[in-house]
C-alpha cells in the first residue's frame, strides 16, 4: 500500500518526518513524497526539500498524508490546491491528517458531519474554517470511516500507529513501535495538551 505524504512550503517536519518513521518500518508500504506544485517544498524550518514527485506519478489509491504547519494558513485560502486535494482525496483509500492538516481537510467539505480533531494550540482557527465538522477538543486523534486526524506534531506519531494496528495487528504496531523506542499513547482521548 503506498503512503502518498503530501509536501508544501512551511509543512511541520515531525508531522511529516515521524509517521514516516513508522510506516517506514512496515515492508508492506510504500513511502512516497509528492508536492501540487513544483516538485519541492520548503519546511516551516527553511529545509529545502527537493526532487519530489508530482500528483501525476502516485498511485492516489493508497494513503493520502496531510501535514499541518505554517503553511496550512496560506494554503485554505488557495482553491485551486483545496480543489485539486479534494479529488486526490476522494480517490484515496484512506486520509490522515496531523495537526493543522487538518485545516485544508476542512476546506475540502470531505470531513462535514465527521468527527476530527486538530492542534489544540491552532484549534479555535481550524475550528471557525467549518461548522459542519463534528470537531474532538480532547481526542489526541480520531477515526471516522477513511478518515483519521491528529492533534498537534506528536500526535500525529500515536495516530499512524493506531493506523498501523489497524490495517495490520496490534503486535505488528507494538513491535514497530519498540523498534524504534517510541512509548505509544494508545488512548485516543488522552491529550494532555487540551
């Protein structure tokens, strides 16, 4: 199954960087990095990030992976980007979203009468984008049908393992997660930051 990580200028590192971390460790997924715009991304860091593929050469079939970050701000006001984001997320198996990702999800309308989450530090401004979502405040992530959003940064390292088990076996999660010394919050309504 291909993880399709959708890049864009100011994108959080962690959100991007730590769940690929753990699907990384599964030899049954496909880590690709992908951009709508000019094949590179530059990070909320200034990290150029370079050689990216285009949305013409993924398979949108897979897991689509929104990132938040600064640039989420700029990017709900771009219809051009909401609406080309919203047909690859209409073809995908699946959509994750961490932190303000979260943000152009809601621009889309594929989340309206879903339950989501977001960073609790942006979450009153992702919140004002959509009144028809059914917005968690104290979920760490959430799950409804193919989609899966996070609370801020780390957040959304506990929701990829909680899609991990899900599509495979909680000891496969386990084991990835020990692997890579990461003590997983499993409880999806424990977020200490809300």
């Amino acid at each position: 199954m291909d993880i399709n990580i959708l890049l864009f200028d100011e994108f959080e590192p962690l959100d991007v960087f730590g769940p690929a971390e753990v699907f990384l460790h599964a030899e049954q997924f496909n880590v690709q990095y992908f951009t709508l715009s000019n094949k590179r991304a530059i990070t909320s860091y200034r990290l150029p990030i370079v050689d990216l593929l285009s949305d013409e050469e993924i398979d949108t079939s897979g897991v689509l992976l929104i990132p938040g970050g600064p640039g989420t701000r700029l990017l709900v006001n771009d219809k051009n980007f909401i609406e080309k984001l919203k047909i690859l997320i209409d073809k995908s198996t699946y959509c994750l979203s961490i932190c303000t990702g979260s943000a152009l999800l809601a621009m889309t309308t594929t989340l309206d009468h879903k339950r989501a989450t977001s960073n609790k530090l942006a979450f009153n401004w992702v919140t004002s984008l959509n009144s028809k979502i059914l917005w968690q405040r104290h979920a760490r992530w959430t799950m409804d049908d193919k989609f899966y959003t996070s609370s801020g940064v780390s957040a959304g390292i506990d929701m990829s393992f909680a899609f991990l088990e899900h599509v495979t076996t909680r000891d496969f999660a386990d084991n990835v997660a020990h692997d890579i010394e990461y003590v997983r919050i499993r409880d999806s309504q424990s977020d200490p930051f809300s």
